[in-house]
C-alpha cells in the first residue's frame, strides 16, 4: 500500500482501529431532511466528536469551515431522488477524483445495490471509481443501499454485497447492522467495515446497543447520521456512541454518559 493511501486511511480509522463516521449527505437524494435543512448548523457542534464527515461537495464547499472540520469522505455518486423512489438505484458517478484532489477528501464513497436492477451498472460504477482512485492513492468507500427493499437488510444479502465491494476494490465497506448472522457479514468481507444506521431508531439505548454489538461481532465503528443529527440531543448522542466505539463503553454506561451530557451534569 502506498504512503498517501495509508496516510488518508490512518485519518479515518484511529490508532485503536475503530473509526466515528458521521454522514451529512442525505440531501443529494432526499433533499432538505428534517434536522439537516441548514446542514452546517446541524454538524457543527458535532464535528469534535466525529473521526471523519461524508458529505457532498456542494454541502462541503457552501456549509463547511475549511479552517475547522475533519477528516472527509466525498460522496461521489447519486442522479435519482425520492420522487422517483423506483429508480434510487440508477445510480451514476456524479464527481471526479480530480475534484476530490482539490477538496482535499480523505476518501470517496459511493453506493451500490446488489439485487437491483440496476447492479450490474452500480457495481461497474464502483470498479471504474477504484481504478482511477488507486492510481491517486484515494480509499473507496462502498455503501451497500437497498433503497426501499428493507428485506435485503438480511446477514445472507450483506455478506454478498459486502464480499462483492471488496473484491472489486472498497477499501472500507459501509453496510447495515442485523442481529441475526451480522459476524458472518463481517467475516466474509477482508476490508473493514463500518456499520449504517438507516431510519432513526425509536430509543437512545436500542441504537447503543446495536453499535455495541456489531463492534463485538467486528465492524470497526460506524457511519451514523440520522440517529445522531435527528435526536432531540445530537452532542449527547454522538458522545454516547463514540464512548462504546473509542472507549468499549457498555450499552448501560453509554447511555448513562448520553443522560448526564443531556442533563448538564457532564460537560
């Protein structure tokens, strides 16, 4: 491995080879989501607790102090929104290595979706994305989206899309987290892997205890946004999260450092 790709991926995974993802890019196919209409308000307080940001360039450049952020992962796919929710997987490459160069990015990501229509297109997306990233010495970041098929959140349907990122190049795989068979997606996959949160779990303590249990099962942290950002107490949650990943907090001790953080009693 080549100095620059060990230098970006040492920014984004920490000594203790675990890693803090915090993910702002919603809109470029949802649009203004709830908490993030104003996407630097909304990361600003969050951003000393976070190992790296994953945004797009046009947040980046218009929301982001370049003399104070962190780490980024640049999202460099997308072409379909919501109002055409059959289509979420047609998927194209939307920026160029050449503008992650200028924006400094740490890595790039971008989504595939196996078991779609359009896998064969999305999957062809990432190997051209990994050709042209390693001449430049650029970590790919694969995200395994399902789109709107929550079934393919099954142990069996990751371990295929996680094994698949990886053989055609991700240097680290965002995938979700299921509690039946997760160390098996884990197992197969030879990059490390960073768990999603998807929709907003209903309690503080049920996303604890998803993150605790996928860290012991093997992903090295997590790629979390909605479950930070949309809480009622975004600096409490990511505090709570980052004690279970950078600290091996239990789910008891998170989320009583969550309820101290949201009362005051720990600054």
């Amino acid at each position: 491995m080549d100095w620059g790709m060990k230098n970006r991926l040492a920014q984004l995974i920490q000594n203790d080879g675990r890693a803090l993802f915090l993910p702002i890019d919603h809109g470029y196919f949802q649009g203004p989501t709830r908490k993030l209409e104003e996407p630097g308000k909304t990361v600003k307080p969050l951003l000393p607790y976070a190992d790296a940001i994953m945004l797009t360039r046009g947040i980046l450049r218009s929301s982001i102090d370049p003399e104070n952020t962190k780490p980024i992962i640049l999202r460099v796919s997308g072409g379909t929104s919501m109002a055409r929710k059959e289509e979420l997987s047609h998927e194209g490459i939307t920026t160029s290595v050449e503008e992650a160069i200028r924006l400094n990015a740490s890595a790039v990501s971008l989504s595939i979706f196996v078991g779609s229509e359009h896998e064969h297109e999305s999957l062809l997306n990432l190997s051209n994305l990994v050709n042209e990233c390693e001449e430049y010495g650029i970590p790919a970041m694969a995200v395994t989206a399902v789109g709107v098929e929550l079934e393919k959140r099954e142990a069996r349907h990751l371990a295929l899309a996680c094994r698949i990122a990886a053989e055609l190049g991700a240097r680290v795989v965002k995938t979700y987290y299921c509690k039946e068979g997760f160390e098996k997606v884990v197992r197969g996959c030879p990059v490390p892997v960073v768990m999603a949160g998807g929709p907003k779990v209903e309690s503080e303590l049920g996303v604890f205890e998803f993150v605790h249990d996928g860290i012991q099962k093997g992903a090295i942290g997590v790629n979390l946004g909605r479950n930070i950002w949309q809480s009622d107490y975004p600096v409490a949650m990511i505090r709570a999260i980052r004690s279970i990943i950078h600290e091996n907090a239990t789910p008891k001790e998170a989320h009583e450092l969550f309820n101290e953080v949201k009362s005051g009693k720990k600054k």
